[in-house]
C-alpha cells in the first residue's frame, strides 16, 4: 500500500466554519498551498494561521471543484514589501480612493 504523503494547509476558520485559504500564482491564477511541516507554514504565514493536515489527494479533491488545479508545496514569499500606512503616491502619479498607484498606459 502506498504511503500518503500529509500536508500542512493554511485555513480560515469563522465560527463553525473551517475553508481553504487559497492564494494566487504569480500570474494570476488561483492555487491551493501546502507545507510539508507545521514549523514551515508558521514561518511563511505566522505563528497564528490556522491548518489542517490533509493528503494530497485530498487537496486536490477539495480545489477541484473550483477549478483550481495548482498546488504548491512550501512556497516562499515572492511579493514585494508593503509600504506602511503612511506611505503616499509619489507627485504627479493618481491614486485610487484606496491610495493604491494606478498604471498609466
């Protein structure tokens, strides 16, 4: 019999409630993630994210149905640093109600 591999899978609980937390690629697309140690995921998403540990074939048995097909196992960190609150647009660039810098074209 063949060994199921488990994984550490960030979750959001709300009440009773218990889904997925699912996360994107960096092109776009939506992705499931899994940790191959609880030590590994508390390193990425802190110490206070909620997880489950499922098999693979049961990751993707859950994100199927939502037409998610990708599952990364220990990503890192890929986005740039967030400015803090008191960051603003730089003179000249318009900003979105959000403060958030929108492209020119």
């Amino acid at each position: 019999m063949a060994r199921v591999v488990v994984w550490h899978v960030p979750v959001t609980v709300i009440g009773r409630t218990t889904s997925l937390r699912l996360f994107r690629l960096r092109d776009g697309r939506r992705c499931a993630v899994g940790f191959s140690s609880a030590g590994a995921l508390a390193e990425l998403l802190g110490p206070e994210q909620a997880a489950v540990v499922l098999g693979e074939p049961a990751l993707r048995a859950l994100t199927a149905p939502l037409g998610i097909e990708e599952v990364v196992l220990d990503p890192r960190l890929v986005a740039p640093p967030v400015a803090g609150p008191a960051a603003r647009p730089a003179a000249g660039h318009p900003a979105s109600r959000s403060g958030a810098r929108l492209q020119r074209r």
